[in-house]
C-alpha cells in the first residue's frame, strides 16, 4: 500500500493506493490547530494508522505533499510560512515515529505541494503524457512545479520552480518568505484578501461586507476602482513572471490552478490574457493554457507516486 498527503493551511488530506494505483481508501482532518510541529506529526501517525486499518498489506511508502521549501532529500522543512515552520525535521521526524508504529517501515519523504500536484496530473489528468510544463499555483500563495523533457524537475537544493519568490520590485513588499519584493506578495490570495480587508476597512467599497470573500471581491473587480487597481497590479506583476518563465522553459503547457484561479474568474481571466502577448513568439506559438482537473485529490496522488518512485522516476 501506498500512502500519501496533501497538508494545506487548514485541511489535511490522504489517500492510500494499491499496487495497481487503485484508491482503496481516503480521507481528511482539519489541522487549523495542530500546526505545532509535534501536533501535525500526531496527526499524521492518526490518519497512517486510520488509511492502514483493516488492510493485510504492509504500508510501503508516505509520500507528503505541503506547501514549503523543503532541503534535497526531503527530510526537513526549511521554511514554511504557511505553518510558521523553519528548518524542521518533519520527514525525519516521522520516518522515526512510524518505524515504531509498524514492523516493516515505510519510506517517507516530502514533497513541495505544487510538484506533488503535477505529478498527480500527470498520472491521470490535465497534463497526462505532456513531457513539458510549468505548472503556477496562485492560492495562499504562489507556488510553481516544472516538468522538463519529461522528468519533474528539483533543483540542485531541491526547490526548483519556486516561481512565486521571483522578485518584481528590489525592496519592494515583504513575502511570507522573509524576503522582499516576491510576486506572491502581490498576487498571492493572502496579500489580496489583506488588500481588500483594507478598503472594507476604509469604507472605499460598496457592496462587501467586511467579511466578503476574495471570489466576491473578483466579482466586483471589473466595476469598483480600487479592487480593479489591484487585481490589475497583481496580474500584471504574475503575468510577466509566469511569461518570462514560459520563454526560459518552452514548455507545451502552461498548467495554472490553486483556489485564486478556481474561484476567482476575473483574475484568472486578466493573468491568462495578459501571459501570452509577453511570451517569446516562437515559443507562445505552441504553448496551451490548461487547468488542473482533479481537484483536491491530485495532491495525496502526486505525494503518494513521488513517494514510491523516487524523485528521479527509479523505484527504491
Ligand atoms: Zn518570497
């Protein structure tokens, strides 16, 4: 059996395959408040022992996708804004607590959630049998995977396509990162769900409450001034990004998805007329804009496959 993750801010999610990559189990958690490092690790072993339950097969391998920048071999979390983690040993951490659990040990490693994402596309959905592409998340953040001649790619370190961290402006916005100037802190949702809770603040907005959601906000972008002029500035900062990385990589399919790009039509609208016009002629001629297709359950998928096959596409 294989097992694998999706942990987001809020939710968890798993799914536990056969052999034959069949789901034979899946389920989620909401972890708002289990974030601590020991506490998401209780919930892991939790959900394990829930997937492994009543099944005759040893558990393989846990594969764990969540938004972070992790090191090469998957074992530490080096920075994680979403859980408020640097430099923790969570892979290691549970590959430790889950030898104690079960007599033959699964293998476990992370993975960022983005690439885990592709990779579950890639099995069985949008980008099946694509060898090259560059997948953009925009959800709490901006988060990128890269496919390159058919293998995923990791970097030296282990973090290529982090695109969301490209900068837009030196000095500019400070990023959940640490750093200044990232386009996720101009088009990530959270930087645009503060921007928004700013003008509500200020009255400048008729029609949202103050707890309107960033899909209500999207709806009101084409006719309020004040969203339009930041949905502009957001997608015009992604676009270039996103544009130039299309003209270094050629890839045949630009995959753009995460809960901004689901729920909100009018920025998604902006950012996929405004990328190709700046890509590179020659390679804007043959590229296709694709969303994903499988939802909340490419994740657990792509952890689960990455998990098993290792990062280079060998078994181990
Ligand atoms: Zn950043």
């Amino acid at each position: 059996m294989h097992l694998g993750f999706d942990i987001g801010g809020t939710t968890a999610r798993w799914a536990a395959f056969d052999d034959a990559w069949n789901r034979v189990a899946e389920g989620s958690e909401r972890i708002r408040d289990r974030r601590a490092p020991d506490d998401l690790q209780a919930a892991v072993v939790e959900m394990t022992r829930e997937a492994v339950e009543g099944s005759d097969t040893d558990l393989e391998s846990v594969g764990i996708g969540l938004a972070a920048h992790l090191n090469r071999s998957g074992t530490v979390v080096r920075n994680s804004p979403n859980l408020g983690w640097r430099d923790e040993p969570f892979g290691a951490a549970l590959d430790e607590v889950l030898s104690n659990v079960f007599e033959t040990p699964p293998s476990v490693r992370l993975f960022n959630d983005v690439t885990a994402g592709l990779a579950g596309e890639r099995q069985v959905g949008a980008v099946q049998g694509v060898d090259d592409i560059l997948a953009v998340y925009v959800g709490t953040g901006v988060g990128g995977a890269v496919v390159s001649g058919g293998d995923l790619q990791f970097g030296a370190g282990g973090n290529a396509g982090e695109i969301g961290h490209s900068k837009v402006e030196a000095g500019g916005r400070i990023c959940g990162c640490g750093e200044r100037g990232c386009v996720e802190a101009y088009a990530g949702g959270i930087h645009l769900e503060r921007r928004v809770g700013g003008l509500v603040e200020s009255d400048e907005v008729d029609g949202l409450e103050s707890n309107a959601s960033l899909s209500e906000a999207d709806g009101l972008a084409d006719e309020v001034e004040a969203l339009d002029g930041i949905w502009r500035r957001a997608t015009d900062a992604l676009a270039i990004v996103v544009a130039n990385a299309c003209t270094l990589l050629d890839p045949a399919v630009l995959l753009l998805g995460g809960g901004v790009i689901e729920h909100c039509p009018t920025f998604r609208g902006r950012l996929a007329r405004k990328i190709p016009s700046q890509v590179l002629e020659v390679v804007r001629e043959d590229l296709e804009i694709r969303r994903p297709t499988l939802g909340d359950r490419a994740g657990p998928l792509g952890a689960a496959l990455l998990a098993h096959h290792g990062v280079d596409g060998h078994s181990d």
